[in-house]
C-alpha cells in the first residue's frame, strides 16, 4: 500500500466511536445536561424555522421528575385525556409483555417491545386527528392500539395465523390498517420517509387537510431516504411531522455510530431549513404538546417539523437481540428521563385523579384482556411451521391479476401440497378449527 | 393489432408520442401528476414533457430535487393517497440512488399488504446505448426489473407502441417501469451508425392517433413474420434486427416483445415451434441478461423443436465503452454472425 512520503507530517487519527458503557461497566449519565421544565420556551406555531433554531438543541418538557406539570408547554389536557393515554400506556406494556412471551414459547418467530418508549407513539397517535396518516417504523404499536385497531388483529397477523389479514406474507409486527390511516410497515429502514412526504405532497395538492406524520430511529436517520425525505419536505413545505425516536441504541450501535456525538437529531433538520424540536420523550404530555405544535404548523401551511424524541429503548432491539452483551445492564434503571408510564401514573395520582388501586385494577384488567384476546388469536393458530393459508395465497396480489408464469408456478406449489405436505397441512387445519 | 381509434391521426417521433401520451392522461386522469429532474417549466432533457406545465400547472407537473430515491419514494407515499404518479428518471442509469424505494417498496405494497395499499406507478426512464453517453448514459438495466417481483417491464420500439403502451402503463395498478430506447427517439436507427438515420415520419408507426388509445401489456408484436428462424428482441434492436433482415431476405419471425413482464410467451413459443431456430437480441449486457431468461424459456418449451442452439446476439460484459461505443454495440456484423451460424447447422 502506497502512504504518503511526507514524514514529517502528524499521522492521521480514524475516529471509531464507542458508547461510555459497555457490560460490566457501572452507568452514570449524570453528564447529560437535561433543562428544567419551562426552560424551553414554545415558540409561536407560525414562527419561521430560522428564528427557532435553538430549539435543536433545547428539550421540551412539561412533567418534572416529581409529576408536576408546568411550562409553557403544557397541553392542559383534561384528566379524562390524561387517563385515556396512561390506559393506553399500560394496554401496550401489557400487550408486549405477553408478546414478548409468546416468541419465547414458540408460538412465533419474532416480536418487538416499545417498553420505555411508549409515549412515542401513544402521545402522539393522541395528539393528531384520526385520519392522518401514519408511515411507521416497527415501534409504533401504541398507535393502533390508541386508533381502536383490534389487538386480536395484532395478535393474528403476530402468529400469522388463518385470520392473518395480511396473509401471513409479512414477519410479526408489520401491520399494515389503511381504515386506520396507518401505512404497511416496510421492515426496511427509513424508506417510509419519503413515502410520507409523497403522500402529504399529494394531500397538499389536493387541498386535503390531512397531514402525514412519520417515525423513523436515530440510527436509521442515516439512512439516504432520511436526507431524501426532508429535502422533499422542504422543497414543497409539505405537511409532514418527522419523528425521530432516539432511544440511544440501533441494536447494538449506540447513538455515536449514528452521528450523535457531534450534534442532536433535531439539528439534521436545519440545514434543511425544517423547524425542529427536541422533546423529553419519555413525557408524554410533552409529546402531546410538541405533536399538536407541529400538527398545527403542517395544518396551517408552515410545513414539514422534525421531532426528536429523546428517550431509551429499555428493552432489547428485538426478540433476537441480548442487550446484556453490549450495554451496562442498569442502563435503563439509571435513565435521567425516566420511564415514561411511571411519570404519566405519578402525576396523575398528584392531580388526585388516579391511585395506586386503581392502577394496579387496570393493569390487571388489560392483562386479562390481553390473555382472553390471545386466547382468541391462539384458536386461529400459531405460527408453528407456519402454512396456514391455502398455498394459491402465495401467488396473489405480486400483480393486480397473476400473469401466466405465477400461475404456473402455483400449480408447481399445489401439486408439491399433494405429493409432500398433504398429511401435514390436513393435521394442521385440523389443530386450527378446535 | 388492435382497433384503430377514431381521433385524428399526426406524424410523431417517439418523443412526440411519449408527450401526447402524458397529455391524454393528464388530462383524462386528475389523479395523473408528472414530477422529475428538470421536466417542468423546462420539459425535460430529452423534451418528453414539454409544454405539459404550462397546460396543467406546477402541482401536476413539477420539479424534483436531484433525488431518485426522494423522487421514488415520494411516488410510493403519492400512490398511497390515491394519485397515479408518472416519475421520470433523467436516464435509466440514474436509477439506482431509488432502487430499493422500487424493489422494497413500490413492488411489494399490494403483497405485503395484502392489497390494502397499492403502487400505480410509471417510471418513464430513457435506457440503451447509440449516443456516445459513455458508461453513464446508456444501459440497459431491464433485467434488475424483470428479476424482482411485483413490477411490470415496458420496453416500446416505436412511437406508436410508445404512445399505446404509456397510457396502458400508467392505467395499470401495478408499478410500471417504461423503458424507453432513447437512441431512436428521433428515427429508427438500423445500427449502421455511418449511415443516415431516417426520421420516423418514414416509418408506418409514426402515424399516431392524437387522442386515447391502449396497447395492452403483455403482448408482443411480430414486425416480421418468416418460416426459417425466430428473432426475439425489443427496443431498439428491433430496428437493428430489421435491418439485418431486410438487408439480406432472411426468412424470420422478427418478435418486438414489447413487454418483458408479464412476457408473451405464447408469440415466442409458437413462432419458435415453427421454425425451430432461434436468436434473441439484446443490447443490455450478456450474463444474467433478459436473453438468458428467454433461452431458458424456449429450451424448456421448444427443446424438441429447436434444430440449432439458441444464439444471444448482446453486449459485451464490460461497462458501456464511450469512444469504442460502436465496437461494443451489437449491430448488423455481430446479428449476420449469429444468424449465420444458426442457419448452418
């Protein structure tokens, strides 16, 4: 390999960057500057994204530590909104946690959890009108629980089982419900994003009043449709919210590995010219506020707001992700912001609307509730070895109408379910009509 | 063919006849907008949108960012609403900053969704080589389309089909990629580069009707019937092909696919069944090119029938070469080879 011939010059330096802690390490984030309550001012909804660029880096907050609500953020949601999203919150905990348990009992191959950051979806999915449209990550899954999409849906496309109504094409988690205005889930990265601001395009030349609101992680704002997409937004200010869920962890990759070390996810929407805000994200009243901000913005024709949510994913990445074998374990326990559940209850036992009773009645009620709906999934069948839709299945909809070279590889695939599956997939029905 | 629609019938080129194409539809369609790299006020670099703003104002018809992947993926989010979005892809080897929006994305909507989301899409893209546009200017990328599932591959040889072709395309729910051989945008270029190209006002098929007609997809069309042998090609080296056989009477079926995906199959098979030879003609590169998937198709079908080995007359497995272009075309010299060959055995 040819080097350089002058040696009288200092040896450059490849910057690899690497979180602070690793297992084994005790986690200490007592350097991470959080602001007060109130110190985050809220700008007026039509301010220019010029004269606000200092919010990229501020942190809007409404709940203290204590549950106190205060600022000039705060939504001043009645305790009847207040309730419904603790609800919510405790229905999706619930819901993953069962999930969660299902994968590890075989029953699927794959979930997801969003503990930690349940506000991300929850307050939000609250905050925006029914018909917006989501183009979600995989992590969203408080949306449509707050939109009244039947967790029995979930859980059936989660086995992929018979009442799959995605047919079982797509890996657990990837819902897809456009009578819920939320978009298929791709399972690649990012590439919802331009998606999003096509459509809002599209809804702006319309002279529609929907918007589009749109997630993507802090790891995947790397990702070229990420650039691509907020260039768009720009260009043709299109109603759009960009929420980028900074959880700190990318599987493995810490939020160095994403750019984090030099500046906050916010400020990638700067140069750009977005207005872009950085929200305690695990305060999900701050979400609320920060949601109908940037909703208001996109209604009014003040364009395209990137939201950072700064939080902690709490769990591992996914079902086939350990965590303990690259992060200090108490990572979590030690988070400066919290979790998101406990501050929302704290509060609203503060305010005299809630109790540690009645909290601990809901909890059980929406893990009964749970427990009866898996147990209505688990009779349309569980993954298993899978096959619980007719063979011809797998050929529908590649096209409108299956040309010739499909069909006959259809009738390949129903003369293989004669010669080689036929016990088989007939013992299966059988087990799915009990 | 099909029936000859009433309207009015106009000398076009191809470019003429991709403009009027978009024109019907935008103006039968409210939901048809055009957006891409320098096709608004400007009308695009090869003038295929021209004068389309002006009639149908910037929210149908408008400027991107120099953005494939921004410009695909908004097309996604934009069929999502319910729009029938037609990007343009300044030239075809510009595509792959946006190929994942259109394999990941665009293709497998309908299937992972079940159909709850659908991707009508047409991606007009100038493909092919013939303009000195060196390795950056002029490939032929169909066969990444034909390989993933989900789109369907367009490829027109003249302005008639073009025309007929888009407006099926862009009516179709599926997404489209039309290709369209920008080396005969201005006439049908035989391949004899030293020779004077005719103006497609010569040609039959540059007599286009002004208004709305279809071509369905999925139909080829024999441009030259023959008993002794079976050329299979599309685009441009339709022309070439033509050429060939004109010049020296040979005796073919000359098969313009027309569309690639969904691929007639029936055309091919019974006109090789007939004549127990065959020739495929592409100008894209030779390994895994669409030829190789035709050979494969006719030797499974036609294996009894066939009297000589299949020939693919192709590209070279090089990059497109700029000043050797002509050395790396396949032209008459490399299809008389071929056909020699075929015919000897």
């Amino acid at each position: 390999m040819r080097k350089s011939d002058k040696q009288n010059l200092p040896s450059l330096n490849l910057h690899i960057p690497e979180p602070k802690f690793r297992p084994g390490d005790i986690a200490d984030f007592s350097d991470i500057d959080i602001e007060d309550v109130g110190v985050t001012a809220r700008p007026d909804e039509n301010s220019k994204p010029i004269d606000m660029q200092h919010m990229a880096t501020g942190l809007i907050r409404v709940l203290d530590m204590e549950g106190i609500a205060g600022g000039p953020w705060d939504p001043k949601l009645s305790s009847s909104i207040k309730l419904k999203m603790l609800h919510h919150m405790v229905q999706v905990r619930s819901f993953d946690d069962r999930m969660f348990r299902a994968q590890r009992q075989g029953k699927t191959s794959f979930y997801m959890k969003c503990t930690g950051e349940e506000a991300t979806s929850i307050a939000p999915a609250m905050a925006l009108a029914h018909d917006d449209m989501i183009f979600p990550s995989y992590r969203q899954q408080g949306i449509l629980l707050v939109r009244d999409y039947p967790m029995l849906d979930m859980m059936n496309q989660i086995y992929s089982n018979r009442e799959d109504t995605l047919k079982g094409r797509q890996l657990p988690i990837m819902y897809s419900s456009p009578e819920h205005s939320f978009f298929s889930i791709s399972g690649n990265l990012a590439t919802q994003y331009p998606q999003a601001v096509g459509w809002a395009m599209a809804s702006a030349a319309k002279q529609d009043t929907r918007i589009a609101a749109t997630w993507c992680g802090e790891g995947s704002t790397a990702e070229g449709d990420f650039h691509s997409a907020l260039t768009f937004a720009a260009v043709y200010n299109a109603p759009v919210i960009f929420n980028v869920v900074n959880n700190q962890w990318a599987i493995s990759s810490f939020s160095g590995i994403a750019g984090g070390e030099r500046a906050t996810f916010a400020s990638r929407g700067l140069g750009y010219g977005i207005a872009s805000i950085r929200v305690d994200g695990n305060d999900p009243l701050a979400v609320y506020a920060a949601t109908q901000w940037a909703a208001n913005r996109a209604r009014t024709n003040n364009g395209p707001t990137l939201i950072e949510h700064f939080t902690y994913r709490a769990e591992g990445h996914s079902t086939s992700d350990d965590p303990s074998s690259y992060r200090a374990t108490e990572e979590y326990a030690k988070w400066p912001l919290g979790d998101p559940l406990e501050r929302l209850k704290a509060h609203l036992i503060r305010e005299g609307e809630w109790d540690e009773d009645r909290h601990e009645m809901l909890k059980k009620t929406m893990d009964d509730e749970v427990k009866a709906t898996q147990k209505l999934a688990e009779k349309n069948g569980i993954l298993g070895h899978g096959m619980h839709q007719e063979f011809e299945t797998m050929f529908e909809d590649v096209f409108e109408e299956m040309p010739w070279h499909l069909r006959e590889q259809m009738e390949m695939s129903l003369a293989e379910k004669i010669s080689k599956f036929s016990t088989k997939s007939k013992e299966k029905k059988g087990q799915g009509n009990d | 063919m099909i029936d000859m629609p009433s309207s009015p019938v106009k000398t076009m080129n191809m470019i003429d006849a991709i403009n009027s194409a978009l024109d019907v539809m935008l103006d039968r369609d409210d939901n048809v907008v055009l957006l891409g790299e320098d096709i608004g006020y400007f009308g695009g670099v090869f003038r295929a949108t021209a004068n389309l703003q002006e009639k149908y104002g910037k929210r149908r018809v408008f400027d991107t960012p120099i953005s494939e992947n921004g410009i695909l993926g908004a097309a996604v989010g934009m069929g999502a609403y319910g729009l029938r979005p037609v990007p343009e892809i300044q030239f075809a080897d510009y595509i792959y900053p946006g190929l994942d929006q259109i394999v990941s994305e665009a293709a497998r909507i309908r299937y992972r969704s079940a159909g709850d989301f659908i991707s009508p899409m047409t991606i007009r893209t100038p493909f092919g080589g013939g303009i000195f546009g060196g390795q950056t200017h002029s490939q032929s990328p169909e066969s990444l389309f034909t390989h993933m599932s989900g789109v369907k591959t367009i490829i027109p040889a003249t302005p008639y089909d073009a025309k007929g072709l888009l407006i099926s395309a862009i009516e179709d729910n599926d997404p489209v990629i039309f290709f369209e051989p920008k080396r005969i945008y201005n006439g049908p270029f035989t391949g004899y580069y030293d020779r004077p190209v005719e103006p497609w006002s010569k040609h039959i098929a540059s007599q286009v009707p002004e208004g709305y007609y279809k071509i369905p997809l999925g139909k080829a069309d024999i441009v030259h019937e023959g008993e002794g042998l079976t050329i299979i090609t599309y685009g441009t080296m339709v022309h070439v092909a033509m050429a060939v056989v004109n010049e020296h009477c040979i005796d073919a079926d000359v098969i313009d696919l027309r569309t690639l995906l969904p691929l007639d199959i029936e055309t091919i098979e019974a006109s090789v069944q007939k004549t127990g030879r065959c020739l495929i003609v592409h100008e894209a590169t030779r390994t895994s090119g669409f030829g190789a998937e035709l050979a494969a198709l006719v030797a499974e079908r036609c294996f009894y029938h066939l009297e000589a080995p299949i020939e693919r007359v192709t590209g070279f497995d090089t990059p497109y070469p700029h000043s050797l272009e002509w050395a790396y075309f396949p032209g008459p010299v490399r299809i008389t080879t071929a056909i020699e060959k075929i015919m000897k055995d």
